[in-house]
C-alpha cells in the first residue's frame, strides 16, 4: 500500500480523453432536444423517453462491463467502446429516419456508459489513493471544458449536422488508437488468473451485496436524474414557456461550463478538506436550490443566476460520490463496483422520462419540485450507506475517511 504510486502520463491521456469525448459528445447530443422537437415535430414526454432510453440499457450493461474489465483488462473493452461510439456517431449522422435515428443514438448512450464506468475504475487503478480525488476533479473539470467549447462548435458548425457527427466518430476512433499505443501498469488488469474463475453475473452480484453501495447506488440514481440530463427536459420548457428560450438555453449551457471550470478547483479542496459525504450533502441543497430558482424564473437573468447555483451543486457532487464508491472498492473488484455503481445512470432515463411527462402532464413548476425532491432524497440515500454495517466486513466510510485524509 505504501508502494502504491501514480502513473501520470496514463492518468493525463484519461483525463485529456475525458475533454475530447466530451467536446464529442456535446457537439451533437446536447441539441438533440431541440431537434427531436422543431424537426420531427415531438413532445416533450416522448423526446424524454427516447433521449433516456440509451442511458437506461446503458445502465443495465455497464454492471457487466465493469465486471467484463476485471478479467479480460480496462484497454480491451474502452477500445471496444470508443470504436463502438464512433461507428454509433457516424450512424447518427446518417439517419434519414426517427428509429434509425434513436437507435444509433441509444447505442451512443450505452457505449458512453461503459465507457464512463470503465474509464473511471482504470482511473483508480493507475493513481496512488492520495491523488484519486484530484485525478478525479481533473478528469470532471476536462470533461466540462468539453461541455462549454463542445455546444458552440455544434451552433457554429450547424446543429446536428451530418459532419459534425462524423468529425465526432473519427475523434472516438482516435482515441481508440491511442489507447492501444499507451502503456499502462498492470492493474490494468489486476489479478486476472484470479478474477476469471468467477462469472461475470456473480461479480456483480456480489458487488450489489454491498449494502453500501447499494445505498450509493440508488442515491447516485436520483442524482443522476437531476443533473445527468439536464438539457432534455429544461430545453423544452424553456422553448415552450419563455420569451427567446432557444438563446436563453444556449446561454445556460455555456454558463453550466464556465462555472465548472472555475468553480472546480474550489469545490476539490472543499472536498478533501470536509470529506466527500458532507460536500455531498451541500450539493444537494444547491441542486434544489436550483431547481426552485428555474420555478420562478421569467428571463435570463434569473435563470442564470439559478444555473449557478445549480452548477455549484453539481460540482459538489460528482466528484464526491465517484470517491465515495472508490473508498469501498478494492484493486480487484474495482470494475465490478464502479460497473456497479453504473446501475445508477438508470437516473438518465428517469430524469428525461419522468421529467418530460410530468412537464406535458402537469408543467414546469411540477417538473422543478420533482427534481428537488430527488435531490433529498438521494442525500438522505448516501447518508443511510455511510452507516456502520450490522455485521462485521468493511468498517464504514466515515470512520475510513478520517485516516485516509491523514
């Protein structure tokens, strides 16, 4: 333990990766609302269940993923995924119809989250515990670098256009290159002669015995659900409901990626400094906070002020509850665990879905509460599985957290 050390030119080529991906992925889906919507002419509750329905297949793969990594190796299936988001992008681009459409980018959402999941568990791998969470924050601060050049590219180049998907397979491919051609230590498949003589579903199984992260796990969810797809259902409400909507939104996603990028630094020393489960809980006051400042809202600036707000809650915590599965997992069942703990993107589908309809159904205001009601839950969630276990195994989080800060 003692020995443990960082490997950071394989760190930095994950954390370097993060932002392309991102830039990837921001170009082309995060108009996909939008389009859904002025092109084929959808509702709000249909756009939320077909922009959720990759996250949610994605949700139930990455488990297995996660699990697959453990024995046969990190490289072997992100190289997988990467290619598999490549060919899914270009296939977006190419669709002439709504299932053709929906199809290619459900499969871009689930190869994005076995990728999320897998990198993350590579990332633990390669960094000594000490530098975890700034890896971690660096990795959240690249990937939302991505976020606020990503949108602006789409709008220069022309939203959702056919090029712009497929610049963003060949980004993928590329990645999926220089991945083969890096080298990493061997954790990247850490115990392998031991890990295959166990099946992938009793991996997993084993891992969701884990009353932590299975707390961890539905806590995650209902986050996930708040923050993960914010632009599938704020978009039509916005559009819908507010006077210049389309450039409000714009604004508030350039603005969501301003205030990650400088806020992130702030929010990882908070983090070491008073532990990842109460910068959780802070975070999720914000994102309630939030959420009711976009109730009242009438124009940019309120809304703005409340995208703050709602941004500084996100920033609290992603990195927060990566740490946290991360302190209750160990070098061979990482991927088992981070997969795992992948269950939880089953909030990207609720999110959009739930959210869409109770926007048609019953409106915004509805909508707004919905999701700050998730946001206490899922901190009351997180603070259940940080509670000593009735039996003996891991001793809990919080009592592990007071000699890894020291």
């Amino acid at each position: 333990m003692g020995e443990e050390q960082t490997n950071p030119h394989a760190a930095l080529f994950l954390v370097i990766g993060a932002g392309l991906v991102t830039i990837a992925r921001a170009m082309t889906l995060s108009f996909l609302a939008i389009k859904l919507q002025q092109s084929f002419g959808l509702g709000p509750a249909m756009i939320g269940f077909l922009l959720g329905l990759g996250p949610l297949i994605g949700a139930v793969a990455a488990p297995f993923a996660g699990s697959f990594s453990d024995k046969v190796g990190r490289r072997t299936v992100l190289t997988f995924t990467l290619v598999s988001m490549a060919f899914a992008m270009i296939g977006i681009g190419l669709a002439k119809t709504v299932f053709a459409f929906c199809l290619a980018q459900s499969a871009a959402s689930v190869a994005i989250s076995v990728y999320g999941s897998t990198s993350r568990a590579l990332m633990s791998d390669i960094c000594a515990e000490r530098d975890r969470l700034k890896y971690f924050s660096w990795r959240y601060t690249s990937s939302n670098i991505g976020w606020a050049i990503g949108p602006l590219i789409g709008v220069l180049a022309g939203i959702a256009s056919t090029g712009l998907f497929i610049t963003a397979g060949t980004v993928y491919a590329t990645l999926a290159v220089g991945l083969q051609l890096l080298k990493l230590p061997r954790c990247d498949r850490p115990d392998g002669h031991v890990s295959k003589q166990v099946s992938l579903i009793k991996s997993v199984i084993t891992a969701m015995r884990d009353r932590q992260l299975t707390y961890f796990i539905g806590g995650s969810a209902l986050l996930i659900a708040v923050y993960g797809q914010w632009t599938a259902t704020l978009a039509p409400y916005i559009t819908q409901h507010i006077a210049s909507g389309a450039e409000i939104f714009a604004y508030l996603v350039s603005i969501n990626g301003v205030v990650v990028l400088s806020g992130n630094p702030i929010a990882r020393r908070l983090i070491g400094h008073v532990g990842p489960l109460r910068s959780l809980l802070v975070g999720c006051v914000l994102l309630g906070f939030g959420q009711m400042g976009f109730l009242v809202s009438t124009g940019l600036a309120g809304f703005a002020v409340s995208m703050v707000i709602f941004t500084a809650g996100e920033i609290l915590v992603v990195p927060s509850e990566y740490t946290m599965v991360d302190r209750i997992s160990h070098s061979q069942n990482r991927g088992s665990y981070f997969g795992a703990h992948s269950l939880s993107t089953v909030g990207g589908f609720l999110g959009p879905a739930v959210g869409g309809a109770t926007l048609g159904i019953f409106g915004g205001p509805a909508m707004f509460i919905l999701f700050a009601g998730a946001a206490a839950i899922g901190a009351w969630l997180f603070t259940l599985g940080t509670r000593p276990q009735p039996q003996g195994g891991k001793a809990p989080l919080s009592s592990r957290q007071k000699t890894s800060n020291h």
